[in-house]
C-alpha cells in the first residue's frame, strides 16, 4: 500500500508550490462564485458543479495535465445532475449521522471523503457506487489514516489562520487541497488515479472483444485441423484395413488355387491308375 501520511502532506505540498498560482486563481474563482451562487436557493443548486469543476482541475493538476485558469467550469455542468445528487446524499447521510450521536456523522465524513474524485474518475457510475468506492479506499487505506491526517492539516491551518487572523487561509488553501488530491491518489494503490471513463471501459471492452474473437479464430482452427487429423487418420486406417483384407483374400485365394492344383493331381493320378489297371487286363 502506498499511502503514508507523511507521503501525501509533502507531495501535496511540493505539487502545490510548483502549480501554486493556476490552482490559487482558480480557488479564488470557484470560491467567489459559489459565495454568490449562495445567495438564492436556485443558485445554491450549481454549487456542486462548480466544486466538482474545480476538484477536477486538482486532478488534473497533480497528473501533470494542462489546466488554465477558469476553465474547470466546463467539466462540473457538463455533469451537473449527477454531482447534485452526490452533494445530497453526502448532506443528508452526514446530517443525520450527526443526528443519531454524531459519531456516525464523523464516521461518514472521513468514510466518503473521497465520493467527489471517485466519480470524477468515473463519471458514468451512480453517486451510491461513488460513495461505496470511496468507503473501500477509505477502508482500504485505514479509516483512522485518513482522519488522523485530516486532523492534522486542519490544526496546522488554525494554527496559521490564528496568528494571522484568517489571512493564513487565502494562501494555503492551494496546499490543503493538494494534500488531499495526493491522498486520494496515494489509496488507488498505484500512484495513479483509479480512472474507468467510458472511452477507456469503450477501449478495454474492443480490445477484450478482438481477443476473444482473436482466440475463438484460433479454437476453430485447431478444430479444424484436429478434425482434418482424424480424417486423415481414419482414412489411413480405412487403408491398412482394406490391404489387410486384401492380402487376406489374396492368401485365400491362393490356398484354393493350391487345393485346385492338388485336386488336378490326384485326378491325374487316379486316372494313371486307371490306365494302368485296364492295360494289365487287356495282357
């Protein structure tokens, strides 16, 4: 398993710092505009499209893909629906976790932490298959991993945002985000993100198919040709059958044609005897 803590809190960081400015710039964006996207109902609705735009810029960000300023709008209402839903199961299972003794509140939280890139990655699965995926990284990982770094980055962050009166949170943001990019990627295991697209599952199911198809060629042909063995081996059976009858035969009949050439001489001889006889009764 590659996740450590220690591991996603300095890559995170080292990632942030090398990309600091696309990524704070574009925070700022996601940020104003879901602050006024707040002020009615209707627009409190687009909120998680423009926080699953911006995550997705992250992701993008931390595999070394291009990302400019502003452009993560495209992705999260491209897929608005499916990322509103995902933000009111998140609540409402939240919500009422708190409600029932708020430790399954708390559970839940760390348990779903990451619901948002898990369906990033893949977008055609349901948000309850998104929530379950990121419970099984989250288990896989270590439920008490997880929270003990989020503890840890969200004191560090209090700790700054105190002495400096909450200006600290203008700056860091950058790196709290990445650190927990880099752990949703350090949990796929690989390094690398757990990403099913439709084009790739489209790719894998074409390429599984001509393998198939590929294979089921060959099995053919091997039938083929065992068949054509077969054949060839019964005819040749067939063969040796029909030259052993043959020389069968042949030996038959040539051992009546011997008991014939017998026959003949018997006949002769009895015939001799014949003449002999009939000639000492004429003497």
């Amino acid at each position: 398993m590659n996740f450590e803590i220690e591991k996603a809190i300095s890559q995170g960081i080292n990632v942030a710092k090398d990309n600091f400015l696309v990524i704070w710039v574009n925070g700022l964006i996601a940020g104003i505009t879901m602050f006024l996207a707040f002020i009615t109902i209707i627009g409190s609705l687009v909120v998680p499209a423009i926080a699953a735009g911006y995550f997705e810029s992250l992701l993008r960000v931390r595999r070394g893909e291009k990302v400019e300023i502003g452009d993560f709008f495209t992705f999260g209402f491209n897929h608005f629906g499916p990322f509103l839903g995902l933000a009111i199961l998140l609540m409402l299972g939240i919500f009422f976790g708190f409600l029932f003794l708020i430790i399954p509140g708390i559970f839940l939280t760390i348990a779903w932490y990451f619901a948002y890139y898990v369906k990033i990655d893949n977008p055609d699965i349901t948000v309850t298959e998104a929530l379950s995926m990121s419970m099984s990284l989250v288990s896989k990982i270590g439920w008490w991993k997880l929270f003990a770094l989020i503890i840890i980055v969200g004191l560090a962050s209090m700790v700054l945002n105190f002495f400096t009166f909450q200006l600290a949170s203008l700056v860091i943001y950058p790196f709290t985000y990445m650190i927990t990019v880099e752990a949703y990627i350090l949990a796929t295991d690989s390094g690398e993100p757990v990403n099913v697209k439709s084009d790739d599952i489209k790719m894998i199911n074409e390429t599984t198919s001509d393998d198939v198809n590929e294979e089921t060629k060959i099995d053919e042909e091997q039938v083929e040709s065992s068949d054509s063995i077969n054949e060839e081996t019964e005819e040749t059976e067939e063969t040796e059958e029909i030259k052993k009858l043959k020389e069968k035969q042949a030996k038959e009949l040539e051992e009546l044609k011997e008991i014939e050439r017998l026959k003949e001489k018997q006949a002769k001889e009895l015939e001799d005897l014949k003449n002999e006889h009939s000639k000492k009764a004429d003497d």
